[in-house]
C-alpha cells in the first residue's frame, strides 16, 4: 500500500504564490492611467509609493486609488500600495509601470520618406 503517491494530481500553488509576481504595465505616452489596490480594512491608512516620493491615494468605496493624468519617463517604475495599521505596514500590491514603446517609434511611410530626403 503507498501512502504517499507522485503519479495523482498535484495542488495548485495558493494564492500567494501566483500573487507574488509583479505585474508589468505597459502605458502608452502621454495617456491618463490609474492603479488600484483593495482597502482589506476600513481602520488602515492607505498610500502610494513609487520611488522614495509617497503619494496619497483617491478613495472609492473598497479601493486606493492613484491617477497618473499623463504618463511620461518620470511615471515608469515600480508603485507600491502600503497599508498602516497599529504600527505595522503591509504591501498590499506593486504594480511595475513602464512606457509603451511600440507607437513611439513607429514610423509611417510618409515620415520615413521626409527623413531621407
């Protein structure tokens, strides 16, 4: 009799492993963008960071909100929603933002006949 078996099916990882990664955002220049983060309590202080600046967060109902009005080289990088509660803080999500590049280099045949002349 096996107790312990390789061949069945194996578990799922939980949800904090498949959460664990930082998910890239990839924003189109000059675009207006914002990120969420689910407030998990009505007694923490919720805000954004992104680099050493802390950047204050919009609130709707359950969420911390952060608008980014243009996207611009100075919005890439990585955001993080901390919570504060009781003295503890928590990273609730990180948020990896970077430019799209694909409309910025795009050339059209026009622009690239103006270029060779």
């Amino acid at each position: 009799m096996t107790v312990c078996s390789t061949d069945g099916p194996q578990a799922a990882p939980s949800k904090t492993e498949i959460g664990s990664k930082t998910p890239v955002v990839h924003v189109l220049p000059s675009s207006k963008h914002f990120l969420s983060c689910k407030m998990l309590s009505h007694h923490a202080t919720y805000h954004w960071e992104h680099g050493k600046m802390r950047k204050e967060c919009f609130r709707s109902e359950q969420h911390c909100l952060y608008l980014i009005d243009g996207m611009n080289k100075t919005h890439e990088g990585t955001y993080e929603c901390i919570s504060s509660e009781k003295g503890y803080k928590r990273t609730v999500i990180r948020y990896e933002l970077s430019m799209s590049r694909s409309d910025t280099h795009r050339l059209t045949p026009a622009l690239l006949l103006l270029l060779t002349t």
